[in-house]
C-alpha cells in the first residue's frame, strides 16, 4: 500500500468510529518506517483524537447527521483506542503484503455510509424543505397583501368606485338591461377603467383616454375610423385655432390697456371682484375662457399686491367668471365647441320636426346668462367670507436663494409716480427688497420707508431673487436704469431676459462691465448682478467682473443659442415669463380688427366657425401681430388628444348599446318628474363628472346618453332637443367644486395656494345654484 492509499485508509476507519484526524506530528507516536529503512522516507504521523462535535464528512456531501446518529458516533468512547490500534495493524500488514483491496472496501463503505445517511436524513430533509416552501408562500402572501392595502389606502376612491360600479353592473344586468352583447360588456369595463384612472389620476388625462380608445379598436369594439374620428372633426380643429386668436390678442396687449382702465383702484374687495370678474366675463365670451385666463392671472396678481388686496380673494371668482362668460357663446369655451363637433358628427335631429338642428354662436346665450347672473350674485354675496387670505408659499420654501441686485428707474408719466412705496405694491413684491431710492437731484434716501412719495426719473435699487426681478421688469412704468437697455437695437417684444454666469477663465474677469464694451460685444445689456448675497451699489458700467459672477442681461430672443457655449460663461438660461407683448397702436388695432370680422363672419353665416377663426389668424400672421412659433406654441395639443380620443369613446358607447341602455335607465328614473326632473338629472350627471374628470371627458360621455341617435334622453322622453343639449353644455362649462374639473381651475389653484377645502366651501353651494337656476330656465324657455 503506497503513502496516499495508507493517509485515507487511516481517515477512513477513524472517521467510522467516531474521531477526527489530525495531519500533526506527535512526539508520542512510534515513527513507522517502510521496509527499505530508509529513515529520511519516514511519514508524517497522524494523531486520532476523540470527536467532540458531529463528524463533517458527510456533512462536506451536504448530507447532515441526525442528533441521535451523532450522538451514538460520538459515544463510542471505549473502542476508540482498541479501534485505532487495529487500524495501524492492519494498516502495516496491508503495506507490507502490498495489497489494494482495502481502497476499494474503503469506497464501497463510504458509499454505503453516505447513503445509509441519506436515507437516514431524507424525511427530515422533506419536512424542512416542505416548512420552508410554506414559510416562503406565507411571506409572499403577506408581502403582495401588505402591498394590496397600501395601494388600496392610498387609490380608496378608485376601490370605491369599481365595487359599487360592479355591484351596478350586476343588478343592471340583472333587472334593468336587456342583454347586452360581449362588446357592451367589454366597453363598460373599458369605462369602469378610464373613471378609476381619471379620478385616482393614475396617468395624465389625454394618455386615459388615449389608452381606452386605443383598447376598443384592438378588441374590434369600434373601427380605426371610428376610433379616430374626432381628429378630424372641425369642432376639435376650431379649439386649436381659437388657441391660436387668443394669443395673436395676447402678443399686441390689445387687452392690457382696456384691463389697466377697468381695474381701476377698487375701496373694497367687492369692487375688485366686480372689476375683476366682469372683464373676465366679457373676454371669455369671445376669446376663449383658457387663454383669457392665462393673460389675466399674472396681471391681476401684481394688480391686487399693487391694492394691498388679497389675491386668494379675487383669483377663484374670477376664475369662476371667466368660466361663466365662456359659456354663454359657442367660441367662448372647449366645450362648447366639442359638444358642436358631435352634434355635427352625428347629424342630431330634433325629434319632434325631424330636421337636422342647426346652432350658432350665441344660441345658447339666453339660457346661459340668466345662469351667469344668479351665479354672479351669489359669488358676490357670500365669496369674500368664504375664502380666507393665503399666501403664496410655494415662494418661500426655497432655501438659500440667489439674490441678485437691480436698479430700475421711474420712467415719466408712470402710473405710480405721485404714489407712495406702500400704495405703489413695491413693499409687496415676494422676496424683494428696497435697498434705496436716489432722486434725479442726487439726493440719495437709503432704506426708504413706506409713505415715501415715488417721483419720476427716480431710481430703486432693489435685492431680490430671480423671478421677482423679472416680475419687477414686467411692471407698468418701470424700466432698467441702466442706459444700455435703451441702446440695444432689438424691439422691446423681441427682447428677453437671460441668466448668465461668468466663467472663471473668461477673459472679462479683471476688467469692468465698460472696459469689456459688454453691450455692443454681446448685443445685450446688464440690468441685474449677483455677488455672493452682498448688495452691489456700483453703477453697472462700474462693476469688475469677477468669475463665478451671475448677471442677469437683456438680449434678443436668440441670445441663449449663440452664446450657450460661448468660453466666457459657464451658464446661459432664459428667465421664464420674461417676453414683453407688443405695445404698439397699429398691431393693437389690427388684432381687434381680425377678431371682430372673426365674429362677424361666424354670427351671420357667411362662413363656418372654424373658416372664420383661421382667417383671422392668417390675417395675425401676416400683419406680425405674432410669429409663426408662438402660434405653435400656444395651441395646447394635450387638450387636443384628449378630445379627439374622446370622441372615440363616445362612439364606442353608442355603437356597443352601452349609450342605449344608460339612456333608458335615466328615463325609466326620472321620467316620472317630467321634463323638469330630466333635464335636472342630465345637470347633475354632466356636474358630477365634470368636476371629477375634467369638462371635455363629461360631455363626450354625457353626449353618447343625451343624443345618440334614436337612442338617447331626447328621443326617449318628451324633453327639448335644445333644452337638454344646452343643459349639458352649462353643466360641462360649470366646474366649480374641485380644482381638477377644469385648466383654469389648476391655473389659479397654483397662483394663489388654494385647498380643496376653498374649493368645495364655495364651489359646491354655487354648484347647487346652477344646477337649479340652469334646469328650471332651459325648461321654460325651450318648451316643446
């Protein structure tokens, strides 16, 4: 037996019996030397120590011992010694006859070992494996329901909402539909789906929709066609021209001026909201209620600060205004002019002439002004108690900002010159401080108080942050001091403003603003600086430039493209909300003159709705009024999509029987209230979902319930054809309970940091007031 052969025999047998091997040299053991005594051949002697803990050979097989397997191994302590010595017995007679059989008893008993343990092991092994699965199902289980609440807590209403629509589903399905084929089923789902996202805002509102119309023509519920056939419809192409006319008006300040005259200096916050909302009123009639209201806000913010009035307390019934004034003309609001597009999409007829209904632009006037009235008196009434003073926080939570200095001047003729600091609103700007004021005299007044008197030429060194610097640039009769804004080549509506950081290694560092001839290298001028939080009280052709300095500079508009990676700056950024409108005469007139003949074309037939609005920006267009980009710009292509897929999901109601079977269940309800209580029912419907999935959504919908053909409320029932329509239309426009019910809404949400509490405090009595002056008024005065 060679060397190898006698190590593992010895590991073998002492492994049987209960002990460990050792690979040391122990003193006490007899060297045992091979028969050619060769002394310097002598091995390495292996002490056999007893087992104190379960042996680890089978256990190195992944195969453990059982406790009491260990136990019996370990307790043969008396045989040790016996066994060992027997082991070094044979050991030398098997080296000496040279034998190799014991390496093959060797394997055979380690096999036979090893599976005697595993069959010893195995029951053990498959109730472990078997608690572990269990341990592991249970953890998952409660790890996927953990998760379930979470989700169910925080999306509750949506939880809501689908348990009671499908508890609804079943008892219609069960005592009120007739049966309705696998795609009236599928729809319904499809509906059930887009509310829960809708109103839970799992996605944005056009991608909902999207998604649900999408989802129909795959599972062949509607045809491409019909899926698509509200991108092509006149009603969605005239939202996104009427987008457009309202921004050719916004871009000549034709509105500026007649709002400066109207706004006034009110002695109340009642007078601000009558000034306020009135205008808003009259101009959503006519220009679109969305970028009416995107002109007004900023304006009337700095209008109300200028008062010393609160913002909180004007912005929410002037949003509701405009929301009113949109209303009472087809052209004034999106929903109008979609309810249009369907109506022309589905040749509505009236059921009791059977002709095709025609309505133009201020069909449905009557109905809404009266509407708008008792509106305006309630809102009046009650509004200014309602709404408490809030502060535009979202200002204020900035840490660390960057303060800047600027000097503006007090030009001649300033509407605020005679004013003091205090009445002027320039103690209330967020953010910014009155550092001095200097004279045209020389007299300089540092820190000056609130009842100092504001005179022309007078300069304000102000020490602020960015966005109130540019709101500072924005205000009326305030222009930069500096005489280089004045020198630059630009026109005022083409200029912007820039922050601009200087680089470190820029060759202007060292030398000042006028050695460097800033204004005519650059083509822009400096009005603001900032310098570490330190105030700068030099004149701006004084100041040494410094690296890592930020000015804030007047430029064009393409400032930002030819100098973005220009070696002296580190950082060139356009200042949001910094264009200047034109405020020129010619353009002024030339946008009123085009949204006048706009009207006049649309009001006597001449042309449609949409042919006269493209005229009229055509006409913008070619007179410079606006560019080419900011027409693009202002047409909000979310609005858009959304109506457009809308439209998809309303004809999948209609062709599935979902539309046919909703209306009938309406009128079995309410038909034994008569006319009055239906057209009651349609108000609530269209409210309701108009404040909780936008306005648009509601009445493509609502159409599908009210006018579908032969199927709907209208043919139904004994009710107008225009009493009902109209109806809708209010209801759709009137969305005064949540600020997600309509984009103005969101607008002055923000603007003044309003709750949903504000919102539902005023909106839900005005709601009410609506709904009941709406449904008793169309019900009079279109009488079948």
């Amino acid at each position: 037996m060679d060397d190898d052969d006698y190590m593992r025999h010895r590991m073998h047998n002492a492994t049987e019996n209960g002990t460990r091997v050792s690979e040391e040299i122990t003193p006490s053991e007899q060297t045992f030397e091979r028969s050619t005594g060769s002394s310097d051949l002598a091995q390495p002697r292996y002490s056999i120590q007893k087992l104190r803990e379960p042996p680890n050979v089978l256990q190195s097989l992944g195969i453990p011992l059982l406790s009491g397997e260990t136990e019996r191994l370990g307790g043969k302590r008396g045989e040790l010694d016996a066994s060992a010595a027997r082991q070094r017995s044979r050991g030398r007679d098997a080296c000496c006859m040279g034998s190799s059989s014991d390496g093959k008893r060797f394997r055979s008993s380690a096999f036979w070992t090893a599976l005697r343990q595993f069959g010893l092991r195995l029951p053990h092994t498959l109730k472990s494996l078997g608690k572990n699965t269990g341990e592991w199902f249970l953890d998952t289980l409660s790890d996927l329901t953990r998760r379930t609440v979470a989700f169910g807590r925080r999306y509750w209403i949506a939880w809501v909402l689908m348990a009671l629509a499908g508890v609804a589903l079943a008892l219609l399905g069960r005592f009120v539909f007739e049966p309705l084929s696998w795609k009236g089923w599928f729809t319904f789902a499809v509906l059930l789906i887009l509310l829960a996202s809708l109103v839970c805002s799992w996605l944005p509102t056009e991608v909902s929709f999207a998604y649900a119309v999408v989802t129909l023509m795959a599972f062949f519920v509607i045809s491409p066609s019909e899926g698509l056939v509200g991108f092509s419809n006149t009603g969605v192409a005239a939202v996104a021209v009427y987008f457009m006319v309202a921004e050719g008006v916004y871009r000549t300040s034709a509105l500026r001026s007649i709002f400066r005259v109207l706004l006034g200096r009110p002695s109340s916050v009642l007078m601000a909201q009558i000034r306020t909302s009135i205008p808003a009123a009259v101009v959503s009639a006519f220009l679109h209620n969305t970028p009416t209201m995107v002109m007004m806000i900023p304006g009337v913010q700095r209008w109300a600060r200028f008062n010393g009035l609160s913002g909180a307390k004007i912005l929410m019934p002037m949003n509701n205004a405009a929301v009113l004034g949109g209303s009472t003309t087809i052209i004034g609001s999106s929903v109008n002019l979609v309810v249009l597009g369907l109506i022309q999409q589905n040749n509505v007829t009236d059921p009791q002439t059977g002709q095709v209904i025609s309505i133009g632009i201020f069909s449905i006037t009557k109905l809404a002004i009266i509407n708008l009235a008792a509106c305006f008196v309630f809102m009046f009434a009650v509004s200014r108690f309602l709404l408490k003073d809030r502060e535009n926080v979202v200002e204020d939570v900035v840490e660390h900002p960057r303060e800047y200095t600027v000097a503006v001047m007090v030009r001649e003729g300033s509407p605020i010159v005679g004013l003091t600091i205090q009445e002027a609103g320039l103690r209330a700007l967020k953010g910014l401080f009155l550092v001095e004021l200097s004279r045209k005299n020389g007299h300089l007044i540092a820190a000056p108080g609130p009842d100092t008197v504001i005179q022309a030429q007078d300069v304000l060194l102000f020490a602020g942050r960015l966005e109130t610097v540019a709101e500072l640039y924005l205000i009326d009769g305030i222009i930069p001091a500096s005489t280089h804004t004045r020198k630059l080549s630009v026109q005022m509506h083409r200029r912007r403003l820039y922050e601009v950081v200087v680089s470190p290694f820029s060759s202007l560092v060292g030398h000042t603003v006028r050695e460097t001839n800033f204004r005519r290298k650059y083509h822009a001028a400096i009005i603001a600086v900032h310098r570490g939080g330190s105030i700068v009280r030099e004149k701006i052709g004084d100041i040494q430039i410094m690296g890592g300095e930020t000015f804030i500079v007047e430029a064009s508009e393409d400032f930002g493209e030819h100098y973005a990676r220009d070696s002296d700056f580190s950082l060139v950024s356009e200042v949001g909300g910094s264009e200047r409108p034109r405020e020129d005469l010619p353009h002024m007139l030339a946008a009123g003159f085009f949204v006048a003949l706009m009207i006049a074309f649309a009001v006597s037939g001449f042309m449609s709705i949409f042919v006269s609005a493209s005229l009229a920006v055509l006409g913008m267009l070619v007179t410079g009024c606006m560019t080419y980009r900011q027409a693009g710009a202002s047409v909000q292509f979310p609005i858009l999509l959304t109506i457009g897929a809308a439209f998809g999901v309303s004809g999948a109601m209609q062709v599935s029987g979902v539309a046919a079977q909703l209306s009938l269940l309406v009128v079995k309800i309410l038909r034994p209230l008569g006319s009055l209580g239906l057209l009651f029912g349609i108000y609530v419907i269209t409210a309701l979902l108009t404040n909780v999935i936008t306005s648009i959504g509601a009445v493509t919908l609502t159409f599908a319930i009210v006018a579908s053909k032969t199927t709907g409320i209208i043919y139904q029932a004994n009710v107008n054809v225009y009493a009902a329509i109209f109806t809708m239309m209010v209801a759709g426009n009137c969305s005064f309970m949540l600020h997600t019910g309509h984009q103005t809404n969101l607008m002055v949400h923000g603007a003044a940091n309003y709750r949903v509490s504000d919102w539902l405090k005023l909106g839900t009595p005005l709601q009410l007031v609506s709904c009941v002056v709406t449904s008793i008024a169309a019900n009079f005065l279109y009488r079948s």
